[in-house]
C-alpha cells in the first residue's frame, strides 16, 4: 500500500510515494538515487547504512521510510560544502588512509561525525568504542583511529584538516 | 628534486575523493534501462534430491517475469562452472572434477545451493514470488567435516566420487623424511585445525546481466577481482559466449580478500536469462546469502611432526593434511592446499627434508576456494605453532630456536625441499629488528607486572614468508594451472601529453589508481594529475588476469614497465629526429630526452605531440603514434617475509584475551607508496587476529545447516576488538627478478598474524600445561582451560 512521505533530503524538500515496507536506505538509493549509502548487512550489524535523521546517526537499513516522513536527512552526498570542499572528517580519512575499498566508508564517515559531535575530545578508546557498531573489513582500523582523532581536532577548531597535494 | 609522486612518496589515494563523496560507482548502484530483479531461490537444505518444482504459483505472483530451473539450463546445453587447476593424485590419476551446475539440477549439495532464479519487476516481486515456488525437496543424509567425509559410510556428496576424495596428492621427498625422523634426538607433534572463515567483503556480491539484441553483445557487471578472467571462463567454458561478444565490468569493488576471485554461478545466470528476458537483470546478494554462497576460506585439519637433533636444529618436516572442499570445485579451489600450502612448509627454515600429504574432501558444505593468503597463513600457522612447541619442549628460547634455523641471506637463491626457489630474504635481519621493537628484553618483567594485575602476558612470534605473484605460466601449467599467470599492460600518451594507462590488475581497495600512476610520473617526469589508470573493463583493457595473491605490483606493475621501455625506446628516436642527433647520444631523465653534451632536450610531452602530428617525423622508419602494450611473465615467484610479534593479556577470571601490541616487521622488497602498504599491513594483520580470536564459520555435524549464516553469529573484528599496531619494513632485500624489485603486501598481515596471536596465548597460558589451543581462542575456550586447570596447581 503506497503512502506518502515529505522529507528534507542533504537540504532539499521530496516528497515520494513509498511502500509501507520500503526501508530508508532503498527509498535513498533507489527512489532518490543516492547511491552512496550502502547495504552491507541484513541485520543492522555492519553500519555501511548509516546517515543522520534530524543531525543524529541511524542505520538506514533498519529504518522505514515511513518513520522519518517529515525529518531532515543527511546523506554522505551532502556532507561536503556546496562548494566541494571536504569536510574536515572526509579529508582526515583521506589524510590519513583511512579507507581502501570504501565500501563501508560513508556509514564510517557519518557514525564518526556524530561521533564527534556527541564527544568533541574523543580519546582513541572513545573513537573504538563508538565505532563499534561499523565494520571495516580493509583497513584494520588503526588508520580509521586517527583519522577520525585528526577529523575531531578539526571539527573542534572549525578548520579543514590540511589535504596534503597529490 | 625526486617527483612528489614519485616511487617511495606517501601520495594520498587518487580513488579517496569519491569514496568519501559517495559517489563511487558499485554494481549495485548501477541501473540499466528496463532493468528487472532475481532473486534466487536457495536450497534449505544440505543435502536433497530435488524431486520435482512447481512454478505455477509464483509465476501468477505480481511482477513476475519469468522463473528458471536447472532444467532450462541443461535445456540450453549450460555447462557446470570449471575449475582452474588440475591436481595429480600419488599415482597419477587425476583428481575428482563432479560438475557444477550454476543451478543444481536432481540434487542440492549444500544449504545455499542456487536450485532456481526467479526473476520480477522489482527485488521485493521477485522474493514474494521465490516463497511461492514449491519444490518438492527429499532430504538425504549430509556431512560437513573433511575428516568424517573420508570416513567410510559417509554420505556421499557426489555419487561418482568413492570416498568423496577430490585428490590424494603428495609432496616431498618421503624416505629422505622418513629416514631422517628414524635418526631424530626429539620428534615433536602437534595435531591442529584451520578453521573455516567466512571471507565477509562489506560489498555483498552483485551482478547485472544485459544482452544487446542489435549487436548479440552479452555485457555482465559484476563484483570481480578479474574481470576478464570471468570473461573467458564464463563465455568459453560455461555459457559457451564468444569473447568478441561477451563485455565483462567489475566497477568498484568493495573487497574482495579472495572470494571475488571465482567464477559464481549467479554471474552465468543473469548473463543467460537476460537474453531470454530481453531485459537486463539485476541480483544483489543479501548479507546472509554472502555466508551461504561466497566461497570460504582455510578449513585443514592436521598432522603435523618436526624432527630436531640434539642442539634444536631441525631435520625434517612430516605434515598430513586433510582440506575441505565444500560440496563442488571453486575456480582456484584445488590449488590452494596443495601448490599454494604445502610448497610454503619450508617456512624461512632450512629444513632439510620435508614431506606433506595432502587429502581433499568434499563435503555437503559451501564451497572453499582462496581467502586472503590462500594456503600460506595454513602453512605459516602449522610451522609457527610446532617451532613454538618444540622451543617449549627443548626448553630453548623460541626467538633463538627460529634464529638457530633460518636460511641466512648467504644461502640466497635457495632452493628448498618443496619445490620453491627464494630469490632473497634475510630472516635473522627482521627478527633482530623486531626485537627491540616489542622490548624482548624486558618480557619477563611485564610478565611479572601482569600478574600483580592479576593478569596472564604472553608473546608470540610468527616469522613468515610467502609465494606472492605465482608462476612462470609454463612451470604452473605444468603443475596443473590451466591459465596464464602474467599480466598486460597499455600505456597511451595522448597528443597533449597526458597518459592513460590500461592495467589488467584490478583494485578493489589496493589503490592501483594512486601506486600504478606514481610509477608513470616517476619514470617520465609527469604531474600525476596527466595521468589516469583504467581497470575493470574488458572493452577497454586489452587483457588480464586480475589482482590476488598480492600479484598486482609485481606482475601487473612490472608489465607497465615493459610497456613504459616501449613507450621510452620509441620516444627515443622521436627525439633523436626532432634534435637532429643520433639516438645512441640520447640520454634520458625524468621524462626529459637530451642530447648529451649539449643543452638540446626535448620533453615526453613534445614527443608525444609530434608522434600524433607527425609533420617533423621519420614516417619512414617509425608509425605515428605513442601507444606501446606489454605483457610480462614473471619468471619466479615473489617471497614477502617478515616477523611478526604479538603481545597479549588474558583476563583469567574471564577468559578474554586482549592483544595489548602487535609489531610487524616485514621485507616487501622496494616499497612504492608507503602510506598504503601499511595500510594492507594493518588489515591483513585484523584478518589474522580475527581469525585467531573471533572468527569461526561452524556447521552442524549431523545437519550440514550452517551455524554461523550472519554477523549475529560470525565474530567480525571491530574497532574496539584489536590495538593500533607497530609496522615497519625494510628494502635491503628487493626481489631479483622484477624490474621493480616488489614482492607483495597484500597479504601478508593476514599470514604472519593468527600465527602470532596463537603462540602469544599459548605463552599466556604456559602455566595451566598448555602446549596448543585451536582458533579462534575464544573467551569460552581460555575460560575452560584456566577453570580446568585451576584445581590441579590449587593442590600441587
């Protein structure tokens, strides 16, 4: 049975029709074609899902589209300033090689912005714990660690984390 | 000053900007017009005839296209999916090849096997419809151990092979072992299994079939690591495609450690039924259908007994080996318990004599094919474990022990007892490296403070070397391959100057596009911005075979010098044109051709223009043009070595173990790009740990259902699991036989590190009498043997 939703999506207002059952990850990447956030798991466990409804971090994947009718969603398409510059976070985890397939890397980006956002100093046993609900299978961690230290330290002074030139 | 893009400079990854922008383009995120969705109807169970399917039902379900069943392939002449490497039993005979049909026809072989494809106008019509299907399924009994498999009266998985034995192969020299076990002062043994793991790439496999009625082109996308690989195995063998009609992508990938190596049957069944459709056809896997389908990985099950003399050296090496197959051949999966596992059991060891007997079993399980390190970490583990046992035993240092029998550098090239010839390495150089690294010295007062914590401290070592880049063709097609091991490559200079560069190496996380391009800017003096890296693409590319058994830089990497020698021979007399001199006084550097003696040089760029504007040019000696491929055959393999030394607490009141330190020192010959070769260092050293701590794929004995089918039940490694770690490397060691002097990271983390773990544990545990614990040490397993154990020393 078709309903319809109104959301604010990377700060543009949609309105689709939707099946009950369609999760928010698929009305994203199949309705809206945002096919940066990614399905890695069918059991909420992986968090390659992950955006922020209304600036907090969900799993995509275990949301109906339904539920969020009216919230303002963020996406890892509308992280980046308009203008294309990286957020502090995506350039951090460019700096510091913090990802290599990038399949699980949006849901990594946006778990470790509200990451941030919840605890602006984290320690690294803060970024590991709160990390916990994303699976990297590439990268062992140790560099997601510190770029997502180096992306706390920028988003705390307001500055881009330095890009270093190719 | 050296090109900051240069060999040896820490680029920041090319490929980052649109991973981190999300716009990174997966096979699932591709669309084609009138695109429709399979799912694929999977059997329950492990072991069924399948008696009959009815489709009346589903297909009158909305959506529904169209549903297909074993019988419409056989209808069609579909072949089984082939296996890529013939292995010899002792007396010659070769090995068991059952087919293996993309969907099983009569029979299901294990839970997962694909016994029909229903296919809809959306994924959601397609399940609906999948549950409607009624197969009338008869059930048999099953069999998920190796070892039971071979027992006798075990279920047969195939009714034509007795036994369910795949292979009985050898190799080494018996009676030499025999004999020199007879005259041994000690003999330790230790029997040992390799679990099963579950590859788990965060990218679930995908794949998009679609057929061009005006052109009778068939174009399948797909989650690969080799492309054309698939391309030739799929078009030639299963599908029976020519390649001129058959286009196969592997966009990005996201993973692959190894199960996007093979073949799968959902590849053949998109690229066939899409034809049949008239549409193109799109299945994704879900999570769960990845634990049931993707090929697994390890699962030995081993004997092993190393013979010393008095003063601990060691006189020889007997290992039997049982391997699980899983219900059907995988593309490689022949290959890895035996060229890719036994010819590893040397270790860094001058072990005089060796012998392995090697088993192969199927079993009503899914089936088990290359995961990351593919038969080395199996023979690392074996080695690392029994020197481990034999230094307790002897009651001799076990940093010693290793120390006392490696090859030394002098010995190189060194020929061993299994068939390898190492072309360099200096074993004792990364062990006295890592030493001050982990504070060896200082071992036993860390012990000490550990206890007052009233914890248990450990340390382990693994010092591993491996086989990465396997060939020359020739040699491994005598030894069964039955495809080419080199790899192509096409450098094309365009007008302006800049540079494509077509690689059959495929990167799935690697960052092919960042090191491939800093090798074109080192050699010609390029800004890496000129210069783009194309993979992935069989139109494009003009052949290959793929990026496993970290290959890609030492054999793709080495064919794109070939073709960059091209590129700069022609270029040469270009320039001796354009300068008016003799091309034997032109002299090349940094992409700047110069007539020496003089100031006269010309740019690669100039060159360039003047070989597509040809109006100065010896048109009569040289084509136009500067366009240059190259295929390169390696003429060995290459040997990555290194130690590895973990350092870990065991919580004995709870049985967790925590890896406190973890420090890896490694020869990977020269190192292009630092930056992410530690970065492949960090993550196979996860993959080890987890395999060592969390990670089990089990199946129920009686049932052949599996037990751990989701990540609610499967130990993936997280961030909170494991420590930040020490990597360090040296380049006195570069290989001899490659222009680059590379060996191979990718996967040598993975190889070193479960290895490592395990003998630290054991350490902790040395004072409850343990001598072996099998992976992964969970807090169950630790938390039994310290409670076991605690009564008896309670009344000593």
């Amino acid at each position: 049975m078709a309903n319809t939703v109104t959301l604010t999506v990377n700060g543009k207002t949609v309105t689709r029709e939707v099946e009950e059952r369609t999760l928010l990850v698929h009305f994203l990447r199949e309705t809206l074609g945002l096919t940066g956030t990614h399905v890695g798991c069918d059991t909420s466990q992986c968090g390659a899902c992950v955006v922020h409804v209304d600036g907090r971090s969900v799993k995509s994947c275990t949301t109906l589209a339904v539920q969020v009718d009216g919230a303002s969603v963020t996406t890892i398409e509308g992280l980046a300033a308009a203008d294309g510059t990286l957020h502090p976070m995506q350039a951090a985890f460019r700096e510091h090689h913090g990802l290599q397939c990038g399949f699980c890397t949006p849901g990594m980006v946006m778990s470790a912005v509200d990451l941030v956002r919840e605890n602006p100093t984290p320690s690294e046993k803060d970024v590991r714990e709160g990390l916990e609900g994303n699976i990297c299978r590439c990268t062992g961690y140790h560099n997601i660690v510190k770029a997502v230290l180096t992306g706390a330290e920028a988003m705390r002074s307001g500055s881009d984390a330095k890009i270093a030139a190719e | 000053m050296a090109n900051p893009s240069g060999i040896g400079a820490s680029v920041r990854r090319r490929e980052d900007k649109r991973f981190l922008t999300g716009s990174g383009t997966y096979t699932d995120d591709i669309n084609r017009p009138g695109q429709t969705f399979a799912c694929m109807v999977r059997s329950p169970h492990a072991h069924a005839a399948i008696r009959g399917i009815d489709t009346a039902a589903a297909l009158a379900m909305p959506g529904v296209v169209a549903i297909y069943t074993g019988a419409d392939m056989a209808a069609d002449n579909v072949n089984g999916l082939p296996c890529g490497w013939l292995i010899h039993n002792k007396d010659g005979s070769p090995m068991k090849e059952p087919p293996h049909f993309p969907l099983a026809r009569d029979r299901a072989r294990h839970v997962g096997d694909t016994v029909a494809v229903v296919i809809a106008e959306t994924r959601e019509q397609a399940k609906d419809a999948a549950e409607a299907l009624v197969i009338d399924y008869e059930e048999r009994p099953a069999v998920a151990s190796a070892v039971k498999a071979l027992e006798p009266g075990a279920a047969l998985v195939h009714d034509d092979v007795p036994g369910n034995l795949c292979y009985d192969w050898h190799l080494g020299d018996k009676a030499a072992t025999d004999a020199a076990f007879a005259q041994a002062a000690h003999v330790t043994t230790l029997d040992l299994v390799n679990n099963r793991l579950v590859p788990n790439a965060m990218e679930p496999r995908a794949a998009i079939g679609e057929y061009d009625r005006a052109t009778g082109e068939h174009t399948l996308y797909t989650t690969s690591q080799n492309p054309h690989v698939i391309r030739l195995l799929m078009g030639a063998f299963v599908l029976g495609i020519p390649e001129h009609k058959l286009r196969v992508v592997a966009p990005d990938v996201g993973g692959g450690f190894g199960s996007k190596i093979f073949h799968y049957a959902e590849e053949a069944i998109v690229t066939w039924a899409a034809k049949k459709v008239g549409r193109p056809i799109k299945w994704t896997a879900e999570r769960s259908e990845s634990f049931l389908t993707d090929a697994h990985g390890r699962d030995h099950v081993s004997r092993a007994e190393l013979a010393l003399d008095k003063d601990g050296n060691f006189l020889a090496l007997r290992v039997h080996t049982v391997a699980n197959m899983g219900a059907y051949l995988s593309t490689f999966a022949s290959s890895i318990p035996t060229y890719l596992y036994a010819t590893l059991l040397a270790g860094q060891y001058k072990t005089p004599a060796i012998y392995a007997e090697v088993k192969a079993a199927f079993t009503h399980t899914t089936p088990v094919d290359a995961y990351r390190g593919a038969g080395r970490p199996e023979a690392c583990f074996l080695i690392e474990r029994i020197v481990d046992k034999a230094a307790i035993e002897l009651g001799i240092d076990k940093a010693e022990l290793r120390r006392r029998n490696f090859v030394p550098k002098e010995a190189m090239p060194y020929q061993t007892p299994v068939a390898l010839q190492y072309d360099t390495g200096d074993f004792a150089k990364n062990l006295e490296m890592a030493l001050p690294v982990v504070d060896y010295a200082g071992l036993a007062q860390r012990k000490t403070d550990a206890k007052a914590r009233g914890k248990l401290r450990g340390i382990g070592f693994a010092t591993y070397i491996e086989a990465c880049g396997i060939a020359p063709s020739n040699i491994a097609g005598a030894l069964g391959a039955r495809a080419g091991l080199y790899e192509s490559a096409e450098v094309r200079f365009h007008p302006t100057g800049s540079v494509t560069v077509f690689t059959g190496s495929h990167s799935h996380g690697q960052g092919h596009e960042t090191t491939f391009a800093q090798l074109v800017a080192d050699r010609f003096g390029l800004p890496i911005e000129n210069i783009e890296i194309v993979h992935g693409d069989t139109n494009k590319v003009p052949f290959g075979m793929g990026t496993y058994g970290s290959r890609s830089l030492a054999v793709g990497g080495s064919a794109l010098v070939k073709a960059m020698d091209k590129v700069e021979r022609k270029a040469k007399k270009i320039a001796a044109h354009l300068m008016e001199a003799a091309e034997a006084d032109i002299e090349v550097k940094d992409g700047k051709f110069s007539v020496a003696g003089t100031d006269k040089a010309v740019t690669i760029g100039e060159i360039a223009l003047a070989a597509y504007v040809p109006h100065n040019y010896p048109l009569e000696e040289l084509e136009p043009g500067l366009d240059e491929q190259a295929f390169y055959d390696p003429k060995n393999f290459t040997y990555p070595n290194g130690c590895h030394v973990c350092e870990v607490e065991i919580d004995p009141e709870t049985g967790v173990t925590e890896v406190v330190a973890f420090t890896a020192v490694d020869d990977f010959g020269r190192v292009i790009n630092p930056l992410i070769v530690e970065g492949q260092v960090h993550g196979g050293i996860v993959q080890g740990i987890g395999q060592a701590l969390l990670e089990n794929c089990v199946y129920d004995d009686e049932t052949g259902q599996l037990v751990t089918g989701s990540y609610m039940d499967y130990c993936m490694p997280r961030a909170d699991d494991v420590p930040s770690f020490t990597v360090q490397y040296h380049e006195d060691q570069p290989c001899t036989h490659n222009p680059l002097g590379v060996k191979g990271c990718g996967e040598a983390g993975t190889i070193g590190a479960s290895a490592a773990v395990i003998n630290a544990v054991v350490d902790a545990l040395a004072e409850y009498g343990v001598t072996h614990i099998d992976m992964p040490a969970t807090p169950q397993k630790i938390w039994q043997i310290v409670r076991q154990a605690t009564p008896a020393m309670a009344a000593e």
